[in-house]
C-alpha cells in the first residue's frame, strides 16, 4: 500500500507544466515547469559525470578526514577510497534539509561509495530543482532511473554540459557539511560505515552514530559468506544499545535468527524494516547506518546491494526508502503553498 501511495505521487507530481489559475480582472500566473523525480535525484549513466572528487573535496581535508592514501582501519579495512579514484555517479537535491547531496565511487569492482553533502542556503534547493528542471525543458522523465537525457545525449551533450555547471556552482568547498563512506571488505560480504561532520573552516569531527555507543566511531555489518543467506554472526557490530525492539532488524539479518524467532517476532521485525525505509518515520538522526542501508536487502535477502542510490557492481540501485524521500520531495517543490515557503 505504501509502495502504491509513493508511485501515486510521483506519477502525480510529474506533469510538465502547471498553470495556476489567475482570479478574475488579474494576467494568468506564469507558466512554469514542474519538478519531476529525475530532478531532484539524478543517477549518471555507468561511466559516471566526467566530474572527479578531487575538484570538489579538497584532498587535505579528506586526508585528515581518512587518512592518507592506503591508510587502514583497525583490522585492515580500508579507511576510505582514494580521493582520486572516486568519480561522480549520482545527485540528490533535498529540500526539506536544504542539502545538495553527491555520490562518488571508485571504477572496478570495489563495492565502496562517498557521499558529500553541502549545505544550502534557505530556498536554495528549491531554486537549483528548478533550475534543473529548466534544463531539460518539457520533456517527460518517467520513473527514476538513470536520467533519460544523459543516457541520450551523455554527460558532454546540452543537459549534461548544464547540469555540471550547476554543481559546480552550488558545491564549492567552502559549503561542505558532511562526508560519509561505506567501504566493502571480507570478500565483499562486510561493510563498514562510518564519516565526519565539516564545521566553517573545514574543522572536522567523527559523525555520531545514532543508537550506537557514543565513542562508536565505524559500524559494520557481515551479511556472511553465501550471497543471499544472511549468515554473518553478528551481522551488526557493535549491536545497538538504544535501538527501540520495534526497530530492531538482527533477526531478519541472521538467518539462524530468523529461524529460531517465532512468528511474531518475524512479523515485528518485518514491521521494523517497513518503519526504516519510511522517511517519515525515521531520518539519518534517528536510525544507525547500517540498519538503514540494509532494511531492503534483509527483507529480500536477494543480491549483497547496500546501495542507496548509486551503482552496485555496474548496476543501477535505487532503494525504496529513496523513492519515498524522492516523492515527497517532488510533492513539496510543486505544491503552490510552499513556494514562498
């Protein structure tokens, strides 16, 4: 049912233009084109934007943040992908948090990703959707998928040439926020997560991690050695401390879990996964990193994809928790009463 509510909204939120009735005696409103999911969330095709990490995160910063190129973590985990290898993949323009979010990752099979967010001014999400929009002018962009115009004309074509344009603009370096990395590791069965918040001068300090201990400073989780079985024990590390059971997902991440829970502790911890892919009952200050980047794959227990919105071994992956944020992102760009908002 919610899955029906949020394709609702974006085939509702996706005609191209709109024109507000004017009152009588008063011109008609200006014709406008209105935000559509591709807008506001847009995947390159493989090959990524031809913009590199390096232009835009300053590589000091970054090694202060990771450590230099090479560097491990405890237990030999990559601190991070080198900056040079990370190249630009996707875009979320979130209005609701004022936030320009990219996506990076590194070509080959690594199954790693960066996400930087910058910090927009009030109204600036808005207007940059828009701009975007402009862009593509009154073609219709369909459901999220790699966007149809830079499939079409590639990244050096007039939306591609644009839309590049617009990012530089609206991420300098100076409006940093945020970086965040997951890196795979144990024969691409673990993940490890972990990042750190940029104040005014590029200071930097670990990202808390919500639920966890408060000196957690990397999450991990082991999904196991057989694709799609789910044997990691314990699949999280650390397990969370102020995690609430109704939002608890070890059991459906182990499958010796899963099979020793009765039936009602099944159906609660599929009710806890359904609760971390909705938006609107939990945020990125809420929930841990990792439970929310496997709610999906614990529910499927298909194929190893932690990916929100990205690639996943030269795959497209979009997550439904992302949809969701993505339709109520269009529905507030394109409701008349929020615009002055």
């Amino acid at each position: 049912m919610r899955m029906a509510w949020v394709l609702t909204v974006i085939t509702a939120c996706s005609s191209t233009t709109h024109d507000r009735p004017a009152p009588p005696g008063e011109p008609p409103a200006p014709h406008r084109i209105m935000v559509e999911a591709n807008d506001v969330a847009i995947l390159y095709p493989p090959g990524g934007a031809g913009i590199m990490a390096a232009e835009l995160v300053p590589r000091a910063l970054y090694e202060r943040a990771f450590g230099s190129e090479g560097a491990l973590q405890l237990g030999g985990t990559p601190a991070a992908p080198p900056l040079a290898a990370l190249h630009l993949v996707a875009i979320r323009i979130d209005p609701q948090r004022e936030q320009l979010r990219l996506v990076f990752q590194p070509a080959g099979e690594r199954d790693d990703a960066v996400h930087v967010f910058f910090a927009l001014d009030p109204g600036e999400a808005r207007a940059l959707a828009e701009s975007v929009a402009a862009l593509r002018g009154d073609a219709h962009l369909g459901p999220l998928a790699p966007h149809p115009l830079l499939v079409r004309d590639g990244v050096t074509g007039p939306f591609g040439r644009g839309l590049a344009a617009q990012i530089r603009r609206h991420a300098p370096a100076a409006r940093l926020a945020r970086i965040t990395v997951f890196t795979s590791s144990g024969l691409g069965t673990a993940w490890n997560f972990f990042g750190v918040d940029v104040a005014a001068g590029g200071a930097i300090t670990p990202m808390a991690i919500p639920t966890l201990p408060p000196d957690t400073r990397l999450e991990a989780f082991f999904a196991g050695f057989v694709d799609g079985e789910l044997t990691g024990d314990a699949p999280f590390t650390p397990e969370s401390t102020a995690l609430p059971a109704r939002d608890d997902l070890r059991i459906l991440a182990s499958r010796d879990r899963l099979a020793r829970a009765t039936p009602a502790a099944r159906d609660q911890a599929l009710a806890a996964a359904a609760r971390i892919e909705d938006p609107r009952v939990h945020t990125p200050e809420t929930i841990d990193c990792a439970s929310c980047h496997v709610a999906h794959l614990v529910q499927t227990r298909g194929a190893l994809d932690l990916h929100m919105f990205g690639y996943s071994h030269g795959r497209p992956s979009i997550q439904p928790r992302t949809i969701r944020e993505v339709a109520d992102s269009v529905a507030a760009l394109n409701d008349p009463d929020l615009r002055s908002h």
